[in-house]
C-alpha cells in the first residue's frame, strides 16, 4: 500500500518571504503573481506577437501612406493629352502621392501593344459617345476618377459655350452636401473601427487573464497548497494578492497595446481623429482598470468553487458568458439601447468609450458610468470574497454559489 506525503508546512516567514512586508502579505503574493507570469514564455510570446502585429500594421499603414502611384495613359490625339494633363493637375492638388503622365501612340494596335507590354496602364481614345478608357485590367480609382472629372470639365464647357451660357450657370444649385441630424460629423467608419479594437482588448485581456486566476487557484487547491499558505497568510490577503497582481499586469499590457495602437492610427487616414481616439482610450483604460476587479474576483472564486482543473468550464461559464455579451453588444447595439448599455456595469467598459469616439455622450455621462461600475466592482469583491473564502478550503467536490453561500467560514 502507497502512502501520500505531504510537504511540511514551512514556517510563516518562508510564506511570507520579506520581513518588510510581514504586515502586507497581499503585496507579497501580488509581486510573486507579477514575476510568475512575466516570466511565462506562452505571456510573453502571445504579448510580443501581438504587439508585433500592431507594429506591422503601422509600418505597413505608413509604407501605403508614403507609396506614389505612378500611371501612364496611352493617347492618340492631342485633346487626350490635354485630358490626361488636366487629370493629372487635379490629382496632384488632391494627393502628391499620385503621379499621372500620358504617352502618345499611334492608334489601338499600338496602344493594345503598349498595355500588354506594361509600358502604359490603359487607353484614353474618343469613340461616338465620348471618351473611353481600356486597359488589360480593371482601371484604378486613383486613375479613373481624375480622368472622369477632366473628360467631365471639358464636356460642360463645351456645352456650355455651345448654348451660349457659362458652366456656374449650369452648375448652379448642383451642390449637395451632407450632414447628420445630432450634428456630429465623426467617421462612422472610424468609430466601428475603434469599438471593435475596444472590444476586442477587453475580451482577450480578461479572459486571458481571468482564466489564469481560476486556474491559479484549482491548482493551489487541487495539490493541497492552499493549506499551507493559509498557514501562513489571511485567506482574504491571497484573494487581493492574486486580484491585485494580475489586475496591474493585466492594465500594463492593455495600455502598452493602446500605446502602440494610437502610433499606429498615426499613419493612418484617420489621424486627424487622434485627439478623439486618445480620449476615448483613456476612458477605457479607467472602466477596464475598474471593471477588471470585479472580473478577476469572480474568476478567482470560480476557480475556488472548482475542485478540480476539470471543473473550470463549468465554474467559470458565466463569467466566459458575460464577456461574450460584451463583445457582441459592441456591435449589435445601437441608438438608445447603446446609451442605456455605456451605463450597464461591465457593458460600459466597451459601449461608453464607442460612444466618446463618436461624440455622443455628454462629459458628465462617462464619470457616472464609471462611478456605477466603481460601485459594481466593490459589491463584487465583498461578495466574491465572502464566497472564496468559504468554498477555497472544501474539498468535496466542486461547488455552486448557493453551497458556498451555506458553509461557514
């Protein structure tokens, strides 16, 4: 018959490590969770490939930003040439990245000889019902949008001159102009764009986080460890050891990854809108720094009422639940059901900052909501504290809140 040994409990100072903080034993199991998982290679991988990919996208942004397109459009006639130059003018003053040249050629066989041999990218010729323009391949926009507008310019005034009148005449009241009911005038576009990055950070930073808590935890507990410690340490200080700790590592990764981000916005089209997107992540820093107490208490009593690394799908479902309501409201919620979620504990983390971006909350709105998660977060740890402390010690098998609730501490 085998026998199990136990390891023999050190003595308390072992536990706690550092004389200096005898008296804050949470601060001790909070630096040992921030050196165990800053020294995980899987953490650090995941975290250098990600902000590698936010590099990339940056350096590719700013190599789009920087690259000239250059077009050569084949002619056959003297008023092509005058087109393609007007085209070119007028793509110059909207872009320098833009370079348009023509090149003359006797007629179709030799343009066509001219475009399969890549010396020009397509044909501007007159046919019976005005200008045309062929090419081997689909023209690209930053080709056929200047010609379209020369050809276009050319034709009104011709016809202008020919019924006797000028072009602001018939171009009199021809100007539409676009505009929003609320006023606000930020890219829709934009404002998705940034949602979805929000969503996206929290969803992964809890989760990812979240996770290791629970698993931290079940595995303390399922080897026995948890006795030792408890030996040595208030159950209720390693709770807001572990909280504390992957609290500050989890808010270190999501301000690096914002960091990065806003550079990378930076060369992007949507770099105008960087004071907007540099304030609505800030606010998000402060609801994810917040909101992720509560998570993290949850997470680490999940992995309390688990008995068992087995057990963790079942204990942390709601919480894994929660989250990916989070991130799918980020999309499908719009107008009042929008602003009434940017109030919503955990929800706000998300819906609020979106809702910065595009101008729609009032300065007061984000401080309240920020104040209601605050609120939140502090019942949850009371609450999760209450039921970690009485479910971390049973070993009967994995728990349910009501259980928990019953044991005594």
């Amino acid at each position: 018959m085998t026998t199990t040994q136990h390891p023999t409990p050190p003595p308390a100072q072992a536990v706690g490590t550092d004389d200096r903080h005898a008296g804050r034993p949470w601060l001790v199991v909070a630096v040992r969770e921030i050196v165990v998982r800053v020294t995980n290679r899987t953490f650090l991988f995941s975290t250098l490939f990600t902000l590698v990919f936010i590099a990339g996208f940056a350096a590719f942004s700013a190599w789009q930003a920087g690259k000239t397109s250059t077009y050569t459009v084949a002619v056959s006639t003297s008023e092509g040439s005058r087109l393609v130059d007007q085209a070119a003018a007028a793509a110059r003053a909207d872009s320098d990245k833009v370079v348009i040249t023509p090149s003359t050629v006797a007629g179709e066989d030799a343009a066509r000889a001219a475009v399969e041999a890549g010396d020009v990218d397509a044909w501007l010729h007159q046919t019976a019902s005005g200008w045309a323009l062929t090419s081997g391949d689909d023209v690209s926009l930053s080709l056929q949008t200047p010609l379209e507008g020369a050809v276009r310019d050319a034709a009104l005034d011709r016809n202008a001159a020919t019924a006797g009148t000028t072009v602001e005449a018939l171009e009199r009241g021809a100007t539409l102009t676009t505009d929003r009911f609320d006023g606000q005038t930020t890219n829709r576009g934009f404002v998705q764009a940034a949602t979805f990055a929000f969503a996206l950070l929290f969803f992964m930073g809890a989760l990812m986080f979240g996770q290791q808590i629970a698993a931290s935890v079940v595995e303390e507990k399922q080897s026995r460890l948890v006795e030792i410690i408890a030996t040595a340490i208030p159950l209720r200080a390693l709770l807001a050891g572990k909280v504390v700790g992957n609290a500050l590592i989890a808010l270190a990764q999501v301000v690096l990854f914002s960091g990065v981000g806003l550079i990378a916005v930076s060369f992007t089209e949507w770099s105008s809108l960087l004071p907007t997107l540099s304030t609505a992540v800030i606010w998000f820093v402060l609801f994810f720094a917040v909101g992720f107490f509560a998570l993290a208490c949850l997470f680490a009593v999940a992995g309390a009422l688990a008995s068992r690394t087995e057990d963790l799908q079942s204990t942390t479902s709601p919480m894994t639940t929660v989250l990916m309501l989070v991130y799918f409201a980020s999309f499908a919620l719009s107008g009042v059901g929008l602003k009434i979620a940017s109030f919503v504990p955990i929800v706000s983390v998300v819906a609020m900052p979106g809702r910065i971006i595009a101008g729609e909350a009032a300065w007061w709105e984000p401080v309240v909501a920020l104040l209601l998660m605050a609120a939140f977060s502090a019942g949850t740890v009371v609450l999760g504290e209450k039921v970690y402390r009485r479910s971390l010690m049973q070993t009967r098998g994995r728990l349910s809140w009501k259980q928990a609730m019953r044991t005594a501490d």
